[in-house]
C-alpha cells in the first residue's frame, strides 16, 4: 500500500529540555479534511510547528507526497507544498486586500497555479468586496480569511489551519466553517487544528485526537460523533 499522502511517523518534538510531543503519528490523505482535535495544551500548535518545519522533530519523519520534509528549512518545507496558516493572522497591515494576495502568488510544488486572484475572489466574495482596502482596516474574521487566502495563493497540497475559528464571533465562526466546507467540496486537502469539536463535526472528514504530546484516537468524524467515551475523555467542554 501506497504511504500516506501527508504523512508524519515517530515524530518527538522537544522546546529546549522538555519533550512536548512523543511518538506522533499522523497520516492525511489526499482530498481528506482530518481535524486534529485535543484540547488547550495537548500539543496541535506544536504539531503544526513541527510539519512546517518551526519546530523540526528530534527523531521521526515526516513526509509529504512521499518526499521527507523533516530537518528542512521552513521555506522548503513550504515550498514542498505545505501551506501553514499560523494562529496568529499574518497579514501585511499597511497594504490593500489585493496586494496582500498579490505578493503571496506563487505556483505549487509541481508548477500547479490553480490558485490565483480570480479564483479567491470567486471563493471569498466578502474579500473581492473589499480588494482595495488596506488589510490593517479588515476585521478578525475577514483577516483570518485573508490568511487563508493568501497561503492558498502559494498553490499548496495541503492546507494546515490552526485554530481559524478562536476568538471570533459566532456568526464568524459559521463563516469560516462555510468556506472551509467550499474548500473541502474543491478537493483541497486540509488539516485543522482545533479544541472546538463542534466547529469540526460538520466540516472535517476525519478525527485524530492528540492529548498531553500523544496521540490518542483516529477515525471517521463519524465515529468520533458517536464515541461518547473519548469525547468525555479528551474533549470535555
Ligand atoms: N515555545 C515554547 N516553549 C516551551 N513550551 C512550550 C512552547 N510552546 C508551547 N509549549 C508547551 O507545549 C505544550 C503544547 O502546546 P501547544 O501550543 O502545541 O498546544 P495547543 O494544543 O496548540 O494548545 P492551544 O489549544 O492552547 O492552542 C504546552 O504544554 C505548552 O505549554
Ligand atoms: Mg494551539
């Protein structure tokens, strides 16, 4: 059987002398949108921070499309066709909508340029609305999407959100689900970070629960639905 399309194995990640993450192993397929779920501490930050090369794995591997990525500096790894969109929204403030879409187009890891201006604004209509804005003037919700748009503008293989939905309103939040839901129905392939297991059961495809650096459970969002124990267990809210 073919490796998984994103896939991290054995991955240990230590800050200094503390070990953070132990034994992590993830597997995403193509088209997939796996929701890493755990709650606040459990080590989903630090995940990302390892996959996209921030915080590189004292041992294990990680692999994308079969290419090891571990050990690589971050702007390899991101132009390997890992699109990160941190917790922090990073948009430049003193630049226009447009300008912050402009300078993140680059083609993808095998040429691919599905992504430009034409197709985010057909995907993010409230952001074609408001193209010649400066970013800084942009709220929470539409810098958040921002973000999203202008990783997408690298024309990555797979989409990494961490937390898109913390701090936002409601009515925000349901934005951000919608548009994560148009992704997934584009094929994108993404993998999103998140503590809210609600926000999740109506967008991701699949589940991997990590708690305290390990991971703990992996299935269907199905299953995960309908398992009361785990989500007793680690995802008590
Ligand atoms: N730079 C750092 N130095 C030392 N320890 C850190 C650092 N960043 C995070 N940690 C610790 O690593 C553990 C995992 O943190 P991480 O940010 O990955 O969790 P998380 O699941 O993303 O949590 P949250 O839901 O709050 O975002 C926590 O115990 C945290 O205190
Ligand atoms: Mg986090």
């Amino acid at each position: 059987m073919a490796d998984p399309f994103l896939h991290v194995e054995a991955a240990d990640v230590y800050y200094g002398a503390s070990q953070i993450l132990f034994g992590i192993d993830l597997a995403v397929e193509q088209g997939q949108t796996m929701a890493l779920l755990g709650r606040n501490g459990a080590g989903k930050s630090t995940t990302f921070k390892m996959i996209a090369g921030l915080a590189p794995p004292r041992r294990g591997k990680v692999a994308l499309a079969g290419q090891g990525l571990a050990g690589r500096p971050s702007y390899r790894i991101a132009r390997a066709g890992i699109g990160y969109v941190p917790e922090n929204r990073q948009v430049f403030p003193d630049h226009t909508v447009d300008d912050n879409l402009i300078v993140a187009a680059k083609k993808g890891p095998r040429g691919d340029h599905h992504w430009n201006r034409g197709r985010i604004y057909e995907v993010f209509p409230i952001l074609a609305s408001m193209k010649d804005r400066l970013a800084g003037r942009l709220s929470g919700g539409e810098q958040q999407m921002l973000t999203i748009a202008r990783t997408l503008m690298g024309n990555p293989d797979v989409l990494l959100l961490d937390e898109p939905s913390e701090g936002l309103a409601p009515i925000i939040v349901q934005a951000i689900g919608e548009l994560i839901k148009t992704l997934r129905g584009m094929g994108v392939t993404i993998l999103l970070a998140e503590q809210n297991m609600h926000f999740c059961l109506g967008i991701a495809t699949h589940a991997t629960v990590i708690d305290k650096g390990q991971i703990v459970y992996r299935a269907t969002i199905d299953e995960l639905r309908h398992n009361e124990d785990i989500k007793q267990r680690y995802l008590a809210v």
